[in-house]
C-alpha cells in the first residue's frame, strides 16, 4: 500500500521522475505517490545522487555526506499573484546507497499557519513530537530580514548544553549582501557564517542544471599585512534540474523544490540551519515572482504608459 502525504494541490499531474511523482484528484484528495519513487529508483541500479555529476570548486571538491529531496511546486510565471496555500513543504531523505530504497516518510515538514501567513516551523516528519526544530520570522518593511531560530530536538538536549525549554538554541538573520544581489548572508549564527548565493552558468553547466544554489562556509583568515580576507567552503547545494527538480514544476517556476545536498553537516543541529535556510531562499523566489507579476499587471493595467 503506498505511503502517502497529504496536500492540497487542484491539477492533475503525474510525472515521472527521480523525485517522488504528485498525484492529484481534488483539493481535499491529493496525495504524494511514494512507492513509484521507490520502484523507479531500485529499476536505475545505480544511486539517485549518481545522476549530478561531481562538482569541483576551485578549492576544493564537493562530496555530499546528506542528500534530502524538497518537494514544493512554487510558482509558475502564469498564476494569480497571490500568497501560495499553507500546504505543509515535506523534505525527504534520499539514500546513497542503491541498495536501500528512499525513504517513503518525510525527514521534515515545513508548515505555515495560513495562507496569509509568511512566517512558518520546520518540525520532524515522523509525527513523533510536535515541538518546532525552526521558526521563520518574516516582518514588512525595509531594513527588517527574516529571522530564523533553531531548536534542539528533545533527543540532544541532554547532550548539549542547558537549554531552557522552548529557548531557541540559536536566533540569526538572513541579510541580503546588496541591493542588486540574491545572495543572502547568515550572520552570527552559533555555526559560523554562511551565504546562500545563486550559482555561475559555469557552475550549473557543470553540474547540469538550470538552477543552482550554493551555501557556502565564510572564514576570515589573516594575510600579510596584518589583513583578513574571506575563504569560502561549499558546504551545501540545492540542486534543480529535469530530474531533482519537483513533478509538476518546470525551469521556469519560481520557488519549486529539488535536491538538497550537505557536505559535512551530519550534525542534526547544521542540518536544521541548511533547510531551514534553503526554504527561505525559496521562499524569496515566489516573493519575487509575486512582486514581478503584480509589476506586470499593474502596467497592464495603466495602458504602459
């Protein structure tokens, strides 16, 4: 019987891929088809993240250590400029080993409120606790960044240091590095300091995908002179192309989900903070593409004049 993940999506959509396949009948019937995920994968014999090819900066090569699927349609360019439904965002672990199928249960669900809301919690998959692992804090107006704040799960908290219950382990913004930038920078975070940037065309050719995001590790380190200069790692990728990127979406949606890939982040707090801020980016995307569409609308509107 094939496990499946309650949403509510209206078109019916079937679409074979290395990701789990939608499958759709009506708002309050729509289902994601885990099991056909699981025979696709076992009939390649080969791994699902065999599919990208290594990618090598020029410091150093990227060896993924966690590999996760998030599975979200976003926001295709011919739809209503409105706020997405609340329907929970599940993020699903992928297996490198080609023997152990994926996991037909989501590692992590991203819920919002409702609809109206843009603030929304990362909690586990399993239903074993309802206790946030994340929340994001979204708040109108210029000069005022998404906020973001982690929470231990109750099987580290004994392992960790003390932590008061329902205290966030850690609280930090995401600021955008320019105006005329995408990028976005994770400042003061308890893991050091990250930026999500959008990859080169060099860097998605190499890697054979039309969108590519690229979180990346910053360290400053002294030089002569007695200066500092930034050194960069890439620690995680989220990766969208014909086959990562979720069914139903195209090279053209804004906000849609794919394979999320960590390279030594296997501590469960790091993983959090990659999700977590993968799903900001995302959601940056289909504010983006909103804003773009009311723009359009709006010149409609006033004759382009």
């Amino acid at each position: 019987m094939p496990a499946t993940l309650l949403s509510r999506h209206h078109a019916t959509t079937s679409v074979p891929s290395l990701a789990p396949s939608y499958t759709t009948q009506d708002p309050n019937r729509t289902s994601i088809e885990l099991a056909s995920w699981r025979s696709s994968s076992s009939r390649r014999g080969s791994t699902i993240s065999s599919s990208l090819p290594p990618y090598t900066s020029s410091q150093h090569t990227f060896n993924p250590t966690v590999n996760l699927q998030i599975q979200t349609p976003g926001k295709p360019w011919l739809s209503l400029p409105l706020p997405p439904k609340p329907v929970p965002i599940p993020v699903f672990d992928v297996n490198s080993d080609a023997n152990n199928p994926p996991s037909l249960s989501p590692r992590y669900m991203s819920v919002r409120p409702e609809r109206g809301s843009g603030s929304s919690y990362l909690v586990s998959g399993s239903g074993e606790s309802s206790k946030n692992l994340s929340t994001t804090t979204y708040r109108f107006g210029p000069g005022k960044p998404p906020s973001v704040s982690l929470f231990l799960p109750p099987s580290l908290r004994q392992d960790e240091e003390v932590v008061e219950e329902g205290e966030a382990w850690d609280t930090f913004p995401l600021v955008s590095t320019s105006l005329l930038s995408r990028a976005q920078r994770l400042q003061r975070t308890r893991l050091g300091t990250f930026e999500w940037r959008y990859a080169s065309r060099s860097e998605r050719k190499e890697l054979k995908a039309n969108s590519v995001l690229v979180l990346e590790k910053i360290v400053k380190v002294a030089v002569a002179g007695g200066k500092e200069e930034e050194v960069r790692r890439t620690v995680a990728m989220l990766v969208r192309n014909e086959e990562t990127r979720t069914p139903g979406s195209s090279a053209s949606t804004a906000g849609n989900g794919g394979r999320l890939m960590g390279e030594k982040v296997e501590r469960e707090m790091a993983v959090v903070l990659v999700v977590t801020t993968a799903l900001v980016m995302l959601k940056k995307e289909v504010d983006r593409r909103r804003a773009a569409q009311i723009a359009i609308m709006a010149s409609a509107a006033s004759g382009g004049g």
